[in-house]
C-alpha cells in the first residue's frame, strides 16, 4: 500500500494550492502515480484546504477506491489518461 509520506506530500501540495489562491475551495483535484501503479487522489467536493491523509484516496486504474472514506472526483478518466500518455 502507499506509504504515509507519499500521502502527506500529496496532502501538503493539495493544501498549499489552496494557499496560493491556485484553487477555489472545492475545485481542482490533485493525483499522483504512485511507484505500486496505484494512485492517490484527492476527494470530490472537499477543499483543498483541509486536505489530511485520512482524506486522500488511494486508487486502482480503473477508479476504484481501495483506500479511503470518500468519493473519486468525476474527471478521474482525464487523470488516468495523461499518466497513461506518459
């Protein structure tokens, strides 16, 4: 499973783009691939401000949480289709 310095540094970059005014409360959604070919994501509908690791989602490819107590923001199909072009 992801490790829980790969979710704070997620969570630390989620809150900070709220910080520099780079997100309005709910919008934008952070992921990252992680090494396992897993992915963490931020939650739908949930500032970025308050983003802690309990918040994050861990992901499959397809969008299925296997981590994590919230819902997949809908534009997950756009995500996984630039880590795939990559």
């Amino acid at each position: 499973m992801v490790d829980r310095k790969r979710l704070a540094e997620v969570a630390r970059y989620a809150r900070e783009l709220h910080a520099r005014g780079w997100v309005a409360n709910h919008d934008g959604n952070v992921s990252v691939r992680d090494d396992d070919g897993r992915f963490v994501a931020t939650p739908t509908a949930y500032s970025k401000r308050l983003v802690e690791i309990d918040d994050l989602l861990v992901v499959d490819r397809g969008g299925k949480v296997l981590r994590g107590r919230h819902r997949l923001f809908g534009e997950w199909p756009l995500h996984r289709a630039v880590y795939d072009a990559r």
